[in-house]
C-alpha cells in the first residue's frame, strides 16, 4: 500500500506540470540506492550497442561519442561482453593502455585476418633487418673510401718527397677536408 501512495502522489506531481506526461510507477527492489543517472551525451560503445548510458558506464572513459569508430573495430573483432569483462578484471591505471592495444589488434585483424599484429610485426623486423645490411654496406664502403684516400695521400706525399726538388704538387688538398669543395670546381669558369 505504500508504493501505492507513493505512486499516486508522483503522478499527481507530474500531472501538475504541463509539459511532461504521467510515466507508470514501478515498484523498486532497493528504496534506499537511487536510480542511475542517465548522462545526456552516450558514449560510442552504447550508441552503437543501443542502450542508455548511465553515469558510471565501464565504456564511456575508453569510447568517447565522438570517436564511434573505435568501439566499432574493437567490438567486431572481440565483442562488447569480452571487451567489458577485460576491462573489469584490469586495475584502472592499465585500462587505457588495454583498450588502445584492443583497437590496434582489431583494426590488424580487419585488414589481415590470417596474421593480424604478428604480421605487421614481422613485415617491419624483415624492414629492419634489411636497413640494417644496407646501413652495414655503407658503412663498409666508408671505410673502404678512407683507406684509399689514406693510400691516395701516402703515395702522393712520397711522390712529392722523391720530386721535391723537380716540381711542387698543392697536397693541401687532399689532407684538408674544408677544401673538398675548391677540388670539384670546375676548372673552365
């Protein structure tokens, strides 16, 4: 009989302002824990699922409404109900980090289904390795151009010993490296 009157006595509040309608009266379970508020903008995970977003939703910090696409990869590939018993079972610190490396994994999987993340993973060590010969060959071909310039000089400064007397040759040149740009001008200007 007391929610009776409880009742009544709401739909007479509502029945005195114009704008709103009589909503039926419900019976609740629990008196004492009021209702959960409806927030006013949804997140994307319960656009998307169809169902009021309520304050305290697990989603909403992960899924902003303007970012549907996120929720949308993460749950075609692994589903709402696995995606939210994740992230209740993680503390709070490593929710972000595990919902950042769902989208990923997601979005891996769409485009490559067979391999996913491990696919791009193994296209870009086979990219490393391969920069790292070609980083190994240039640094070969370094040491090879510095041992001919250091035979280059050694055999020029013996010709200029043995020529001393006979004819002068500029070796300042090759032992400086701030003139390397005099030695390519060209020699008609």
């Amino acid at each position: 009989m007391e929610n009776n009157e409880k009742c009544a006595q709401f739909s007479s509040s509502l029945s005195q302002s114009p704008s709103s309608s009589p909503l039926p009266c419900f019976p609740s379970l629990n008196s004492q824990s009021p209702p959960p508020t409806v927030v006013l903008s949804p997140c994307a995970a319960c656009k998307i699922l169809r169902r009021r977003c309520v304050e305290k939703c697990v989603l909403a910090p992960y899924f902003p409404p303007t970012e549907p696409y996120k929720f949308t990869i993460a749950h075609r590939v692994f589903g709402a109900s696995n995606i939210i018993k994740s992230l209740q079972e993680l503390p709070e610190l490593q929710r972000t980090d595990a919902i950042n490396s769902m989208v990923y994994e997601a979005s891996a999987r769409i485009r490559d289904p067979v391999y996913g993340c491990a696919g791009a993973v193994c296209q870009l060590q086979k990219q490393v390795s391969e920069l790292q010969g070609q980083l190994a060959k240039a640094q070969a071909e370094i040491v090879t151009m510095q041992w001919q310039q250091a035979n280059l000089v050694a055999i020029i400064l013996e010709m200029t010993q043995t020529n001393s007397g006979s004819q002068q040759i500029d070796t300042a040149c090759f032992l400086d490296d701030n003139n390397l740009a005099s030695a390519w001008e060209p020699l008609w200007t």
